[in-house]
C-alpha cells in the first residue's frame, strides 16, 4: 500500500530525542556502555559492529580529504606511549589542567568555565527569542539588524554578555580561580542537580592518566597515556620531511587514540576518558601562518557542511583564552542535542612546540630552506577534529521519527537514521518478498556479486514491511527487493531510505547504479 509522509516532526524537546538516542544506539549495535555486565565503567563506552562500520567510514572520509586530495599532505600512525619528557616539554606535566568546582549539595563536580560558557549560552538564548518573536510579528518585512541594533532588550543582554566575556577571558588570562567562581555566584549559576548555589572554591586537576612501563631509564620509569596525538606528529616532523623529501608547506595526518582523566565526563560520547582524535598539523614558512589558518578554517568548515547536516548547525567561535603556544584559535561549534558544542579547533601553534623538543631533546628541529637559503624553525598550523563527537553529530542529526499516512487515512509511524549514503555502515540490504519459489536464491546470487563492492546486510525474515523499518532504524540508504518479476526479467526494485520511493532497475546495473549513490567521491567533491 503506498504511503505519504506526513509529519517529520514531533517537536520532542532536545533532553528527550537525546535520552532517545542513547537507547536507540543501544539498541541497534552502534553503542554500548563499556564493561556494561559488571554496570558498566563511567564515561567509557564500545562501538557496536554497526558503530565501527561507521567510525571507519567516518576516518576514511577524513583521511581522504586530507591525505588522498592534497600531495603535500601525508599521514603517520605514532605509538601511544611516548617518552616521558614529551610531556614536560609539550607542558602537558606542568599545565594540563582543568578548573574544577563542587556543588556542596548535590556532591558533583564542575568544571567552571563549562558553567560559565552556558551561563553565557542562556543569555545569547534569550536574544534569540527577542529575534524569533519579532520575526513572526513582522513577517517579510523584518529586518533583523536593524532590531538587533535598536531593541533595548536585546540591548541589554547584549551588554551582559559583553560583560561576562571580558570578565571570564580576564580571569583565564590571569588564572584566577576566585574570580571564576565569583562570576559563577554573581551570574546565579545553579547546579543541574540539585538547583542550588552552594559552591566550593575552584581549582586545578591535571588529566593525564599515569602508567609505569618496564624501565624507561633507571631515574624514571612513570609514563603517560597520550592526551592528544598531535606531539606523536611533532617528534616525528623531521623523520617525515628527510625521509619523504617534503618541502615547506606541507602536513602530516594522524587518527589515533588519545586518553584524558575527565573528571567531568558526560553527554554520552561527547565527553570520554578514552576517546579517538583526527589531527592534521600544517607546517610552514614563518609569517605564512595567519594565511594558512584563514585557509584552513574556510576548508574545514566546507568538510562539515559536505555532510548536509545543516549548515545552520555550525558556526566559528574564536577562543576566549589563547593557550600559551598560539596565536590565533578558532572551535567550529555544532548545534549538539545540548547547545552548541566544540567539534574541532583550528590553531595557529607557532613554533612552540618544534622548538620546546629542540630545546628539551638537544636535537635540532629546523627545516632548510631552499628558496630563502637559511635554517629555522617551522610555524604550525593544526586542525584537530574529534571522531567520536564527529559520530555524535551525524548520529544526533540522523534520528528521525516520522508519521507516515496510509493511503485509508490511517497512520503509521518509523524511526529512520537519514545518515548520508556514503558514510552509512550498511549501504543496501538485499530482501527477498518471500522464502520460497526461488527468491532466496536469486537474492544470494545478487548479493554474492554486490558484496565485493558494498556492506550488504541479506535478510528474509517477517513481512516486507518490517524488514524496511529495520533497515530505517539502523540507517540502510537503500533496499533491493526480489520478487517473483525479477526471476522472469532479471530486474528488481531498489527503495530509497529517505522518500520511500521504489525504482524498478536491471540487475546488471544495480552497481553502477548503488556506486553511484553512495559514493565517498561525492562528498569529497563538495569540499
């Protein structure tokens, strides 16, 4: 019977379409709690074979578009475990710290400038109010910048936040802990928890997790587990260029695990202790720096809006605090279940950290160049993206629920995962419409040739129907059905995901056909 979508849309607060999420990735092999039959370990979770389908497609994705499209970037895969005077000379050891502050009622633990950011985010929430009332009470005719710059309530929570901004990037210039938590008691923040403003005083928690292995030397024997990738590409920047005969500008690539002790752990896979990093660091001629990173800002952004996630959803946010090492940061924010959020950073590092191994190795770190006939240290240049909030945007952007009517009036009900094509972990299932007369059969045959090419999932249990909602749910783009016209003709219908439109094609175009519509190409096109 065919259908008619009706309603994509049911205004399901954001606290609940997240705790719906959750469950649904449970539920359907993307996501599990960590150790979860011994109740679990916080803040730790495992992919499902559905999730690292996904994460792979995901990496693949990234690596591509930096390794496979451009000749002056190449990728390494550095080991975890790193000397220990990376650190020091990283200032890992020294610095690496978060602000942190307990509710006195609840029992839980902050970090404070997180606290201070949404107190932030509510004001900038109540300014788009302002906006989206006046919008809907002057129609066409609105003029937004004319009624940001002359209401005086928008006004008004424009100088609050003008004012908390400069008070908040003071106190994280100068450290100063007190004024963190006076901000936090002058701007009224309440814990989640238990809606009180009984706070403790804030201070510092170094994240690095420590470890021993064997003997390092004789004097030092402690190790760290990585918190970042990006020193594992440092120490290795002049092995890469001697060895790959690189020339200024270039890049090297690196996916890998990094592990930080979040003592404030939360919002799913958005914040983890363990957790997987995709980093590119840009090394240049000094000078060039703000050039390249102007140029990768605009490029990175263009690899998020490829996915056709909105592009409403993103946005720049220039960094309150420098770090010690930069001279200019920006976050791509997305638009998570819970705020916007930092996806990825892109940073101008400097020189910092070439020279800091230089100076703690007592190795030389400097590049030749050629054209200027002289030594010296190269600028960097990074973009540092989170795979595992990468798999929260998609996923969190996918869960759909739609009301579907009938052609009686009547309605039915899916959840569908609208993850784009060419990062689905399945990318077609191969359906026979019964388990008799042969249709098993040829759909094992189908499926034999296409499996070379495609993730395949073959399933023949319960009516047509539910086998499609099962594929909706778990994010299928695309459905070949077999019936008893394709054992005469050879063809078969092909179900798109999103419309639900069927298309009667050959078999023997059914690859092109699917290369096609999920090409990774596609998407590296757009960029």
């Amino acid at each position: 019977m065919a259908h008619q979508k009706f309603d994509t849309d049911y205004n399901m607060n954001q606290e609940d379409l997240f705790k719906k999420l959750i469950a649904h990735s449970k539920e359907y092999g993307y996501i599990f709690q960590s150790s979860e039959i011994y109740d679990g370990l916080s803040a730790v979770y495992d992919y499902g074979q559905l999730g690292a389908e996904l994460k792979k497609n995901i990496k693949e994705y990234w690596w591509n578009s930096m390794v496979l499209l451009h000749e002056n970037i190449v990728g390494i895969d550095a080991a975890i475990f790193m000397h220990p005077k990376v650190w020091k000379a990283s200032g890992h050891v020294d610095a690496f710290n978060d602000p942190l502050i307990d509710n006195k009622d609840s029992k839980k633990r902050y970090r404070a400038d997180v606290l201070i950011e949404e107190a932030r985010e509510k004001i900038y929430a109540k300014i788009n109010k302002e906006v989206d009332k006046a919008a809907k009470r002057f129609g066409d005719t609105f003029d937004k910048d004319q009624f940001v710059a002359t209401n005086q309530r928008v006004l008004d929570n424009q100088a609050k936040i003008d004012e908390l901004t400069k008070r908040f990037q003071a106190a994280l210039e100068n450290n100063d802990l007190a004024d963190l938590k006076q901000i936090i008691i002058d701007y009224e923040v309440v814990c989640p928890i238990s809606g009180t403003k009984n706070w403790t005083d804030v201070r510092q928690f170094n994240l690095m997790f420590e470890t021993k292995l064997g003997s390092v030397s004789e004097d030092a024997n402690s190790i760290y587990l990585r918190p970042e990738t990006a020193q594992g590409i440092f120490v290795n920047f002049l092995n890469v260029q001697k060895s790959g005969r690189m020339k200024l500008p270039f890049g090297i690539a690196q996916i890998g695990k990094a592990f930080r002790n979040e003592i404030v752990a939360r919002q799913f896979i958005f914040r983890m202790r363990e957790f997987e990093q995709m980093e590119m660091q840009f090394f240049v001629r000094p000078g060039d720096e703000m050039l390249w990173f102007e140029y990768w800002k605009e490029k990175r952004m263009a690899w998020h809006k490829a996915l056709g996630l909105g592009d409403g959803n993103y946005r720049f946010h220039d960094h309150d605090k420098l770090a010690h090492y930069a001279n200019a940061a920006a976050d791509i924010e997305f638009q998570f279940p819970f705020g916007f959020k930092e996806l990825e950073g892109i940073h101008s590092r400097t020189d910092f950290d070439l020279n800091q191994h230089q100076e703690f190795s007592g190795k030389k770190m400097q590049y030749f160049d050629t054209e200027l006939n002289k030594n010296y240290v190269p600028y960097v240049v990074e973009t540092s993206l989170g795979l595992d909030r990468t798999f929260l945007t998609i996923l969190a952007h996918a869960y759909t629920e739609e009301k579907i009517e009938k052609e009686d009036g009547s309605f039915d009900e899916r959840v569908v995962l609208k993850i784009p094509a060419a990062l689905a972990p399945v990318k077609l299932a191969v359906l026979p419409l019964v388990k008799k007369d042969g249709l098993p059969e040829k759909a094992r045959e189908i499926i034999d040739n296409l499996k070379f090419d495609f993730n395949c999932q073959y399933d023949e249990k319960d009516s047509i129907g539910r086998r499609y909602r099962r594929q909706d749910a778990i994010g299928t783009p695309f459905c070949v059905t077999i019936d008893h016209e394709s054992l005469e003709t050879n063809t078969v219908t092909i179900r798109n995901r999103d419309t639900m439109e069927q298309e009667r094609v050959s078999v023997q175009q059914l690859t092109e056909i699917l290369k096609d519509k999920v090409s990774m190409r596609k998407l590296l096109e757009k960029i």
